[in-house]
C-alpha cells in the first residue's frame, strides 16, 4: 500500500467514525418550578435518538427554540459514552413570569380598551415575540384612530422575585385632521376634482372633535400621490409627477393641517404611431377596430384600458384563458409623443374539461350546476366563471364564493373549481317595529334558507327552497304569515311561489281583516335583471268596526266580501344592493283583473307603474333617488261604480307624500273625510349625504296626489318637503328613517299646514 492510499483510507476511516456516533439519549433539562412540557420541546427540535448527531441541526434546534420566545438561555451539552454514542442535554432557561401589565400615559383610551389589544397578560410566560407584536398592534390601533404621531414604547422591568412588569409607554399626542389640501401648481384638473381623486380630505364635520371625520392618514399620502398621477394620465400628462408633499401645521391650532402638493404638470402627450404585435388568432386590422387610442388624439389612460379590455373581451367568448394583453408605451419626450405596442400573449384556446366544485356540506351539488353559465365543453371565458360567481352569490346561500380555470390532465382544457364557504340557512329574528303608520308591533320569525321537503334525511336542506313563517302582533295590526318558494319548479329556472296569510289593520274608520293564499310562477327573460310574473290570488276581506260617524258612503262599504284575481306584472331590477342601493334602477309595470268568475264578490282590474333611479356622486359620498308611481284602478262592466274601500288609492304618510297625515290624500266627501281614489300618481326625490359611520342625512321633496278622476289630476299637486335621517346601527337589519317634514303646497280637504314627524324604526334582536 503506497502512502496516497493509507491517508485515503485513514480519511474514510475517520469520516465513517463521525457518521458512526449516534444519539443515545435527548434530553431537555429546565428549572424545578418550569412548567413546559416534553411535548414543547419534542415539536421544536429535530435531533432524535438513534439519529446521528450533527452539530448544524442541534444549532438549528436552538435557533427554533430561541423563536417560541419562551426561553432566555439555551445551551446544548454533549456527553460521549462507553459505547461511543452521545447523549444530548439542551438546558433551558424559560422567561420569567408576567406580574403586571400596564399603560402609561393614555388619556384618550383607557386600560381595558387597550389589553383588547395586547396579546401579553399577567399570569403567562414573558414572551418577546407577543410583546413586540402588542406594541405593534397598539401603534397600528392610534394609527387608524387619527393619531399619527403616537409614540408605544414598552418597559420590562424584573422584581426581586424574578416576575416581570410591562410597562407600555405611550404618548398619544394629537389627532391631526385635515383642514385645507392644496395643489400647487396645479392648472389642468379644478381643486375640487383633485380632492375627489385622494384618499386625504377635509371634512365639513371637521367641527366636531368627538367624530373622526377628516383624519389625516400619514400612510395614504404615498398612495395619494399615485392617485393624483393616475388622474393626470387620463389626459395625457405622461411626465406628471409630485415634486413634494408638504404638512403645514396649524400654529394657533396644531390639531389641524394644511396638505400641499408641489406639482409639475408637464404637458399632454400625442399618440404617435400605433402597433400591435403577437397576435395570430385574428388579423390586425380586424383587431384596430377595436383600438380605443387613435393615432393624432390626445394619450388617455381611460382609452388604455378600454383597449385592452377590448381585445380580451374578444378573445374571451373563444376559451384564450391565459390571454395578456398590455400596452407598451415608448415615450418622446423631446416632442410629447408617445408611440404605442399593443402586446397580446394569446395562449391557446381551452375547453372546460370538469367544473368542480368544493365547500358544499348541505347544499346538493346540482342546485349549484344549475345555477352556473358555464358547463364543461364550453369555452374557458372569463366573463361566464365570473358571471356564475355573481350568480351563485346571489342566491344568499354563501358567505364566499370563488371561481377559477385551474389546469387539467388535458393540454387543450382546463377544469373550472369553484369553492363556496356555506351561511347559516335556519335563522330565527325576534324583534319590534314602531311607525307612524303601523304603530307599535312585535315580531318573529322563522326562516330557512336552502330547504328541500322531499329530504327528511337530509334535515330537509339543501334543495334551494325557501321558506318563511312570521307572526307579528301590535297596537293597530296583526299578521300571520306563511311562505314557501321553489326557485326551479320542474327543473326549469321558473320560481314559484305560494303564500298563505292573516292579516287585520285598524285605520282611522275602520278595520279590515284579509284571510287568503296568493301564488305566482316567475321566470326571468332577456337577462338576469329582468323578469315576467303572473299569478292567482284569492281572499276574504272583512271591513268591520267601522266608525257610526262617517258618511253613508262609507258605511255601505262594511261587511265581507271575496277577491279572486289574476295579475301579471315586468320587473326589471339593475340595483346594486336591494337593502341600501347607490346605483341602478328598478322598474314594474302590473296589471291585474278581479272577477266573478275567478271567485271575487266584484268586478274590477288595476293598472299600475313604478320606477326609481339611484346616482352617486363623489365615491358614493352623495346618493340622488328620483322615482316615481302612477296607478289606475276601475270597475268593469259598470264605469259609475266605486271599486271597494280597500282597494282603493290612499297617499298621505311616511311611505308616499310626506308632511301630510297618514292616508290623508285623497277625494273627500261632505264630511271632509277622504274615501281613496281610484287614480293615482306620486313623484319623489331625495339625497343623502355622510354625517358619521352609520348616520346619512337627506333631503327630499315629494309630490302626489288621489282623485276621483283620471282626467286633469296633476291640476292641483300636494308637495311635501323635509329633511331627515337615515340611521344603520350595527347590530340591526332593518334601518332606522327619521323624517320631518312640512307641505308646502296643500291642496287637500281638511288637512291644515303643519311640521309633521314620520318615523320608522324596526330592529331584530336575535
């Protein structure tokens, strides 16, 4: 053996006796009164008897142990034995004991609020990844309350008997809010369009020192900056840029601040030449026509995007799922152009191989396929996976919905997985109204959701049904009420609904009690938004207890008497929320005959329109409604009969013509006493604006009238102006309308000029 050969087998030798000494035994000393468990220990450590030992993983060990933040110290020994095997003790010295913690120096918020913050408690073990984390959480809380400035400093201090005290150290200074926001050098956009544009805003509540209107948020100015660019590029101004943000504080009142932004305009970019590379799918002239950016016009951002919106929206409807699209800008600064590359990545189209679908315990699948716009052997188009995600979304059975094209075992499809994230179905709501018109009632409810009552094995849910049980009883009405509704009847996308109730309603002259069942088939045509209904409706009507001093006219009207009618009505609804809307509009055109022959006591039909339109303005700050109604009902076969009391038109109240008493609009006989009309019409507008989180104000002016005649009614308007509140509590459904109002044009028999409260407050408790 040459001696190259006895050093490599004496280095084998060597590295194989390294390899060779393995762990006997690991074992975690710690003080007697310690408290952890081996299990502590065992989740944070690799190195296992029998393993080798290696001092890069017993290192690594300790670094894990270190980051619990539970312990102090921590040493690893080795003790080599007989056998040649080592045995590894970590010894660790664990934190001290949180004694106290405590908050120095807050005025604004006091103790208990602040330990809802703080994930470091008396009683636990010192831990300083929690305490970095609190002083954290604590900084981002005086942050989002206005206080910027605020400094959190926590002290740990050790008493004699080793337990810690955290002392956080806190100097809330003032809560600036913003008084002026100018833009210097700013010529191109108006001052109140840039301020629109920003996150940063004076506030007209600024007054008020216990509302955290107008607050500035140090962390939004960046992103205002962007903001204001992005404004600047929708016309052009390529080299816009914000030289400087300045904080003026106000000497006299430091609390207040004047935001300047130091602006260099730069001038309007040309479009230069237009280009467009990487599509093969459709020819480039095909694909011009759909260029929203014109050689010779002024560069828009807004004409941008449109193109490339544009462009997916045509390659979409084929399956091209990994299309990108992106304008490519190559600017001359010299002469303000800018010449423009359209760039389109087409991918290759894909067909749905499989929509899967996950998240779903008690909904059955098929009522989720059925609801989808896209079936597998469709193409892959974006706009059907986000049109079935509204649509599942719409049917309120889930918190969450999400919907992608993910990839498949197939090259030429991919699989659509949607995961939903189910509601509560079964909901009780044990609540009270109060109003003008309905006074005082008590109500509850029982609803479920996603019923199926062909499933008892089930707990009858998940078939899409719905079903309603209320029962509500008060001063001057009680109602007993069921419902149940099955969105596809037969299998079909027709909705059917059925109805049975009581009901009993005390007006100022008599009572009327309606015992009866209503049902309906409704199937949407054209879109998603507009939908066609008929139905039948029978009931017993009973007007009793009606008042010894009104006209014969009224008095001929007591008694019973059966409706049985068919009626058919055209909605259409593109609001973007039912319960609080700020855009869209909903319109509903009905018509209904009552008939002998469908069972009534008396013939007649009714004719009635409606409409409303909601604007924003402002991000939503302001909300304009303007709507409006117009109804006609009349007897067939006899013109100069009277349709019944009860059907006829009654305006007056809060929920018509405010500033007038409740039902008080109407024709009037010898006595003033109004009977209802049989035509009618009503005009409303209103607007709400901000005044806290939860409180709008609004002003509104409404414009209505009932008569006898359908010839000439507009002659002699009743107009009712107001102001009122619109409040939303955060623990209540139903909001809460404040209306006061005073009728500015009176053209009605026996009602004087009065201020007059309309109010409306219904809440659920549970």
């Amino acid at each position: 053996m040459n001696k190259h050969t006895f050093l490599t087998a004496l280095c084998f030798c060597c590295a194989f006796g390294a390899v060779a000494q393995e762990l006997n035994s690991v074992t975690f000393e710690q003080p007697k009164d310690s408290r952890f468990a081996e299990d502590v220990f065992r989740m944070n450590v690799q190195s296992r008897k029998g393993a080798p030992y290696d001092e890069r993983v017993v290192n690594e060990d300790i670094k894990r142990l270190h980051a619990t933040g539970y312990f102090s110290d921590i040493v690893a020994e080795t003790i080599k034995n007989k056998n040649g095997k080592i045995d590894l003790i970590f010894k660790v010295v664990p934190m001290a004991m949180i004694k106290e913690v405590k908050f120095t120096g807050n005025k604004k918020y006091d103790n208990d609020k602040l330990l809802e913050l703080v994930t470091v408690a008396p009683g636990a073990m010192m831990n300083n990844k929690r305490l970095q984390d609190s002083a954290n959480a604590l900084r981002k809380f005086y942050m989002e309350k206005g206080h910027n400035d605020a400094k959190i400093a926590p002290v740990v201090t050790t008493d004699k008997n080793g337990d810690v005290v955290i002392d956080f150290k806190i100097q809330e200074n003032l809560k600036q809010k913003v008084d002026k926001v100018i833009f210097t050098g700013a010529t191109v956009f108006k001052p109140s369009e840039l301020k629109a544009s920003i996150a940063n805003r004076y506030s007209i509540l600024n007054w008020l020192p216990f509302l955290d209107f107008g607050l500035l948020d140090k962390s939004e100015l960046p992103n205002d900056v962007v903001r204001l660019r992005e404004l600047y590029w929708t016309k052009g101004y390529l080299d816009f840029v914000v030289k400087e943000t300045r904080l003026h504080v106000d000497e006299k009142d430091p609390e207040y601040v004047t935001i300047e932004f130091i602006i260099d305009e730069g001038k309007p970019y040309k479009i230069g030449k237009v280009s467009m590379t990487g599509n093969t799918r459709f020819k480039t002239d095909d694909l011009k026509k759909l260029l929203h950016l014109k050689e010779g016009d002024t560069f828009s951002s807004l004409a941008e995007n449109a193109t490339m919106q544009a462009i997916e929206d045509r390659y979409s409807p084929l399956g091209y799922a990994d299309l990108y699209c992106r304008v490519n800008r190559i600017p001359d600064y010299l002469n303000q152009k800018v010449d423009l590359v359209v760039d389109i990545h087409e991918g290759r189209p894909y067909k749905v191989r499989d929509v899967f679908i996950s998240g779903n315990k008690w909904t059955k699948d098929h009522v989720i396929r059925r609801e989808l716009a896209i079936a597998p052997d469709d193409p892959v188009d974006k706009h059907l996976i986000s049109a079935s995600r509204d649509r599942l979304m719409g049917m309120g059975y889930f918190k969450k919905v999400d919907a992608v094209s993910i990839s498949s075992p197939d090259p030429d499809k991919k699989d659509i997985d949607i995961k939903v994230e189910e509601k509560n179905f079964v909901n009780a709501r044990i609540g009270a109204g109060w109003s003008d018109t309905d006074s005082l009632a008590g109500m509850i409810e029982l609803t479920h959701s996603n019923m199926d009552i062909l499933d008892p094995w089930n707990y009858f849910t998940g078939g899409g049904q719905r079903m309603r049980i209320l029962g509500m009883y008060g001063l001057e009405r009680y109602n007993f009420e069921a419902d149940f509704t099955e969105p596809w009847l037969f299998g079909i996308p027709l909705r059917w609904d059925i109805s049975t109730y009581v009901r009993n309603v005390e007006y100022e002259y008599w009572d009327e009690q309606r015992i009866g069942f209503t049902t309906s088939l409704t199937k949407r045509i054209f879109d998603d938004f507009t939908t066609i209904s008929g139905g039948y409706t029978f009931e017993h009507v009973w007007v009793h207890e009606m008042s010894k001093h009104v006209s014969e006219k009224f008095q001929r009207e007591k008694g019973g008497s059966y409706v049985g009618k068919v009626h058919l009505s055209l909605d259409r609804d593109t609001r973007d929320n039912a319960l609080d809307p700020t855009s869209g509009y909903m319109i509903n055109a009905l018509g209904a005959v009552t008939a002998h022959m469908l069972g009534a006591s008396n013939n007649y039909y009714r004719f009635e329109l409606k409409g409303i339109n909601y604007y924003s303005f402002f991000d939503k700050m302001f909300i304009l409604s303007v709507g409006g109604k117009i109804g006609t009902i009349g007897s067939i076969g006899d013109p100069h009969k009277d349709p019944p009391i009860y059907e006829r038109y009654f305006l007056g109240g809060g929920d018509s013509v405010r500033g007038f008493p409740y039902r008080s609009i109407g024709p009037a006989d010898r006595n003033k006493d109004n009977y209802g009309g049989d035509f009618m019409y009503l005009l409303t507008a209103e607007i709400t604006h901000p005044i806290y989180d939860f409180i709008r104000g609004a002003v509104f002016i409404d414009i209505g009238d009932a008569t006898s005649s359908r010839f000439g009614p507009f002659n002699k308007p009743n107009i009712g102006i107001g102001y009122g509140l619109r409040i939303k509590l955060p623990v209540v459904n139903a909001p809460i309308k404040l209306d006061l109002a005073f009728p500015i044009v009176n053209n009605q028999e026996g009602v004087k000029n009065s201020l007059r409260f309309h109010f409306n407050m219904g809440f659920s408790i549970f």
